[in-house]
C-alpha cells in the first residue's frame, strides 16, 4: 500500500477497518477531507510518517487463512499537516481490498 503526493515528513496514521462510512471531516476543520473507514473497534490504526518524498510504502502480508475469503477492508491514510486546514489533517482517499483466492 501506498500513499504519495503528501508532505515529506510529516506523521500520519494508517488505518484500516471492516467497515465503510462516509464522515465529513468539515465541520471539524477539515474541509474536502472525509473519514471513509470505521477501524474502532475492529480495525487498525497504526502510527507512520511519511519520507523525504511525501511518501508511505508498506508492504502488508495476507495471511493464508480460509476464514479471511470474501472479506472487504477499508484502508485510508491520515497525515498531519498544521498547514493544510483547522484541524491540521489530510486524508487520503479510500481503499476497499477484497480478499480471495
């Protein structure tokens, strides 16, 4: 996974969910910037930054288990940027990864 075009060195969040929601961040500062997975509880956020380049790059393994065939996760990237609005957060567009065989 991927994220470009973000300021270089910043910090940020990687997260990750079951679920899909739609949460305009604008009346929290963020104008244009929408939260488009649900990770609590369910899911990950994790924090990373991003490098000289304004990029993040992860490389995440699929574990080989049956039980995640089918299964949809939304992933999105936050970075933190004083700058950029109120809030002082971009995000990234949505991701949905379907799993299959």
């Amino acid at each position: 996974l991927e994220l470009s075009g973000a300021p270089a060195f910043k910090g940020g969040l990687f997260m990750a969910g079951v679920n899909s929601i739609d949460l305009d961040l604008s009346l929290l500062g963020a104008g244009g910037c929408s939260l488009l997975q649900d990770a609590l509880p369910d899911g990950v956020v994790l924090p990373t930054s991003t490098d000289g380049t304004g990029t993040i790059s992860w490389a995440i393994p699929i574990p080989n288990d049956p039980l995640l065939l089918g299964v949809t996760v939304y992933q999105q990237w936050a970075v933190f940027d004083a700058t950029a609005n109120p809030l002082g957060v971009t995000t990234s567009e949505g991701l949905a990864i379907w799993i299959q065989p």
